[in-house]
C-alpha cells in the first residue's frame, strides 16, 4: 500500500493580494493589462536589509512564500527542497546579457551571472534555512512544478522524505516581454479587454508569482488536501484530450462524474484555449472554473491554480468569479486541475479533500 501524500501548507505571491487573510473573497479579474505586476509583500518583515539589495524579485517572492510555507507547516527544515520554474531567473538574466553586449564581452562581473541561474531560488532557501538536504529544481517550461511535485510525492511514497518543500516561481523581465510582444506570444493593446472564455484573438496576458507548498507523509489539523496523482505529456492533438483525462481518471478508478471541481487553464489565447473547450463536455455535471484570469499566464502559473484548488477544498467554498457553469456541490471532494502553456505541456493534477 503506497503512503498518502497530504498538502499541509499553501502560500502564494501573485498578481492578487493572495497574502491577505481575506484574499478569498476580494478576487478581481485582470483583462484590461498586457503585463501583471505581482503584490509584494514588505519584503523588509522577512529578509534582512542587506540581502533583499542582492535578490531578483523571484528570489524575493520566493524566499517569503517558502518561509510562510514552512511556518504554516510547522517545521523548521525540510526534508527537500524541490523548486519547478520556467524561466528562471529572468531578470539577472537579462543584465548578464546586456553587460556582455555593452562591454564587448570583457571585464564582466560575476555576480548577475551567478544570480542568473535558475537554481539559485532553490539554493537561496537553503541558504537561509542552512538545509543540506535534498535540493533540486525543475526547469520544464509548462509543467515544471508538475514534476516537482511528481518527484516529492515519489520520495514521501518511497520513504526518503517526510516533509518536502515544493515550489513554483517566475517573474517577468522587460526585454523578454517585448519579444513575447514580437512574437504574439502576448496580445496586441488593441484586443483588450480579454474575454478569457471566448476570446477570438491570439496571445496571452503574461504575469508573474511564487507558489510554495509543504507537501507530507503526515496529516495534520492543518492539512488542506491529499496529492493523489500528477501526470504530463509533452504534445497531444486537441481530439485526444478527452482520452488523455479519462484515462488518467480510469488510472485512479473514478468516472468523469466523480470530479466535483474541474479548474481549466483558459489564457484567452483563442488557438491554445480549443484544448480546454474539448476538455468541457467530459465534465457536464461538475463545477467548471478557470483562473488565468486572475493570475495571467506564465510558465508555472498551475502553481497558483494548485494553491486555490487547496484552498477551495479546506474552505468547501467555491470564489464566484471562478466559475464558468452554474453547478454547485454541496460537499467538494474530488478536484482535478488541468493546464498547458501554449498547446504544450499538458498537466494534470488531481486532489481529494481529506
């Protein structure tokens, strides 16, 4: 008998203030911005003066998340640290490569380099918490926290770890936003507002956040969900999605009619949304949401979709400007999350109330 998996803390920076106590109900749709800019808490109540000067803002989002995370989870180390992150971080890149272009490739300082790496939000926690254990990162486009969490529920189930602290994190940084508007990766000023369910022209609405979870062989009082299965597939036709759910659903002995909350990735992006619309009909009698439309798309937006699915399952409530259909459950049990970036990397996550 394979160990249970439980979700026993869920933090999040985003472009709502997912922070606050009462963020639940305060969810405002964002359709009228190319670009999200994600609330940041004063940085100055968690980390040292002297080091925020030094960090990128995924680094800064990320090291509070964690620290709330763990707090919320009630440990002090973890047993891993496994963070999934598309592009790294971004900005540090970008200097690094502005300062090799300005100065003729000589003369570079190290330090934006170093900086750059994407692991270096994995290696900071550790850094700070002076954990020597476990610590990896994903870098997997679309679905880089799915394999992070795909990697710590395999180690909990194989006794290597007790608690894992699992991450999702991207910023967004100037130079790399005006090649997605190069290449119509983001819309055009001219198409907005966005109907995120209906919209009839391509590109996305691009923003940024850090999701970190305390994932766990023990329940707890606190604990929001059990993590019963993730899966992803690189490339799939738009017909076969239907079959890719079902069998996932089939994998894990539930019927279509079984998932009492289905949270589609819609980015407005009129191609790529053609999967999630395939997708609809499986799911006739449960509670259609989506969420894109509150956090924008970027490559490791699910981690913000797998935090308010944790949420949703510990409050039994559902937020009104997520909902898609009108079918209300009176007890929410069994939610499947399901998410690609682009046409590619599709993801699914399933949970269960505990």
């Amino acid at each position: 008998m394979m160990k249970k998996v439980y979700v026993n803390s869920a933090q999040c920076i985003s472009v709502q203030n997912t922070l606050d106590e009462g963020f639940f109900e305060n969810l405002q749709p964002e359709n009228s911005q190319l670009f999200l800019n994600a609330i940041a808490p004063n940085y100055k109540d968690y980390i040292p003066p002297a080091l925020i000067r030094r960090m990128s803002k995924t680094v800064k989002m990320s090291s509070v998340a964690a620290q709330k995370a763990m707090e919320e989870a009630g440990i002090e180390q973890p047993d891993a640290i496994i963070v999934g992150t598309g592009m790294g971080c971004e900005e540090d890149s970008e200097k690094f490569l502005k300062n090799v272009i300005e100065n003729d490739e000589q003369f570079l300082t190290p330090t934006h380099f170093i900086q750059s790496t994407h692991n270096t939000v994995a290696g900071q926690i550790a850094l700070v918490k002076t954990c020597h254990a476990y610590n990896f990162t994903y870098v997997n486009t679309g679905s880089s926290l799915e394999m992070s969490l795909l990697d710590g529920k395999l180690q909990i189930q194989y006794d290597d770890a007790e608690n894992i602290l699992i991450g999702a994190t991207d910023e967004k940084a100037s130079r790399t936003m005006e090649l997605y508007q190069l290449n119509g990766t983001v819309k055009k000023e001219e198409d907005l507002p966005v109907d995120f369910l209906n919209s009839k022209t391509s590109g996305v609405i691009w923003g940024e956040g850090s999701s970190f979870f305390v994932i766990s062989s023990e329940k707890t009082e606190n604990s929001y969900s059990e993590l019963v299965d993730v899966t992803f597939i690189n490339r799939l036709e738009k017909e076969e999605i239907p079959t890719f759910i079902e069998e996932f659903l089939a994998k894990n002995g539930l019927k279509n009619s079984e998932i009492d909350v289905v949270m589609l990735g819609f980015s407005g992006d009129t191609t790529s949304d053609e999967y999630y619309k395939n997708a609809l009909p499986l799911f006739e009698n449960s509670a259609q949401l989506y969420f894109k439309h509150l956090c924008g798309e970027y490559n490791t937006a699910s981690g913000f979709a797998f935090f308010m699915a944790n949420h949703i399952l510990k409050k039994q409530e559902i937020p009104l400007v997520m909902k898609i259909n009108d079918v209300s459950k009176e007890k929410i049990g069994n939610v499947l999350i399901y998410n690609h970036l682009g046409g590619e990397d599709h993801c699914l996550i399933f949970l269960k109330t505990i």
